[in-house]
C-alpha cells in the first residue's frame, strides 16, 4: 500500500494489521510433507514462493507446475502471500503436485484397489453407494432425494473414509454425515406423525359415537 494516500486516521486503523505484517515478515520455520505423508522435511521461508522452491527442492518434486501448498491437518488451501503471512511458526503444511489431491491422515490414494471397500463392522461399500457419496460433491441438496439406507449408510462411514469418498476434509465429511442424520431423523418423526394420523382415522372410524344418528345406532348394534 501506498502510504502517501493513506489519511491519518485510516493510518492508524491499519497500523495493527501491518505491524504485525512486518514483524512476521521475516523467515519463520515450518514442517513440509509430502503428498502421501511418506517424506517430511523442516524448512525456513519468508514467503509462499520461498517455501515452495525450498519444499520442492527437499521433496524431491522436480516440476513447480501446478503445485498447491495446503495446510496438513485439514486440506485448507494456503494460495496466497496475505494468508501465508499469518501462518504460525511450525505450522505443518503438504505441497502438492499437480493433480493430487489432500487426504485425511491414515488415508490412502483414491485409485484402484485402494478405494475403502468396508466401512465399520465389515459392510462392504458397492459401487453404487460409492458413485452416489460422489455425487453429493457436485450437489450435496441430493441428500434430500436418498432412501433412508443411503442415509444410514453415510452416518455409518468412519469419517476419514467418508471424506475419502467426498474427496474433501474430514471437517466437510462431519457435516455430511450430521445433515443426513437430521433427515433420517426428520423424516422418522413425519412417519411417527403419519402412523398416529392413521390411528385417529381408524378410531373415529369404528367410534360408535361419531357419526349420523344412523350410523351411530349399526356401530352401537356392533358393538
């Protein structure tokens, strides 16, 4: 920014932020993974660009095309100089190459025989419920259009194979699994709702005291 264009007071509603701009500015020490968390390295870096060419170079990454810097614990993409300024000292970052993607730790790559095929209690995951959890990537308002095993299938995932799936974090693959649940338990409570309409029927319906006078006197002979 330029200061000469700066008014006084604006000077001194900015000065906070880019006070403590400038005394991060200096190099700061972070921990790098790799894409698969198989190689972790410890660098010092000034600046996003710094970090990247270090991370590369002690990663054994030979291309910087399409490399993306994420932050390790939840796939928060670091794309900027103004956020990578705020980053905390150690913070534990993955530089990923091109077309990779993040995955929740213990979590494997999504490619042939890796895919998750159990979720907990050995059911095994078929390609149709692994299609479907994909598609809610594209339009996650498809969880309205599920049956209620879908639904139970999805709150049922461990979380990390869940997010597997969604290709998202762990923290995405949470709120999933919580608004299918508030749909199954939604739609319970409209079944409940339902079945006591359905007794009240049938109860005014045999009740020999709701009706014409006729009808009162052949439920009463019925009775």
């Amino acid at each position: 920014m330029n200061f000469k264009h700066v008014t006084g007071s604006r000077v001194f509603k900015l000065f906070p932020y880019y006070l403590y701009r400038f005394s991060m500015a200096g190099a700061r020490p972070f921990k790098i993974w790799n894409q698969d968390r198989s190689v972790k390295k410890g660098i010092v870096a000034s600046s996003l660009q710094e970090l990247v060419q270090k991370g590369k170079d002690k990663l054994g990454i030979t291309s910087t095309d399409g490399l993306r810097v994420v932050i390790a614990e939840d796939g928060t993409e670091v794309d900027d100089e103004d956020y990578f300024v705020f980053l905390p000292h150690n913070s534990t970052l993955m530089i990923l190459p091109k077309g990779q993607m993040w995955r929740p730790e213990g979590i494997g790559e999504v490619s042939g025989h890796d895919e998750p095929d159990f979720i907990g209690g050995g059911t095994e995951i078929s390609e149709r419920s692994k299609e479907m959890i994909a598609g809610l990537q594209k339009n996650i308002t498809r969880i309205i259009t599920l049956s209620n095993e879908d639904l139970q299938l999805i709150v049922d995932l461990p979380i990390g194979h869940l997010a597997l799936l969604l290709q998202d974090t762990e923290n995405y693959a949470k709120t999933v699994q919580e608004a299918c649940q508030r749909h199954l338990d939604e739609r319970s409570q409209t079944t409940q709702a339902l079945d006591l309409l359905q007794l009240y029927h049938n109860a005014r319906q045999n009740s020999p005291f709701i009706g014409d006078d006729e009808t009162k006197r052949q439920k009463l002979a019925n009775t």
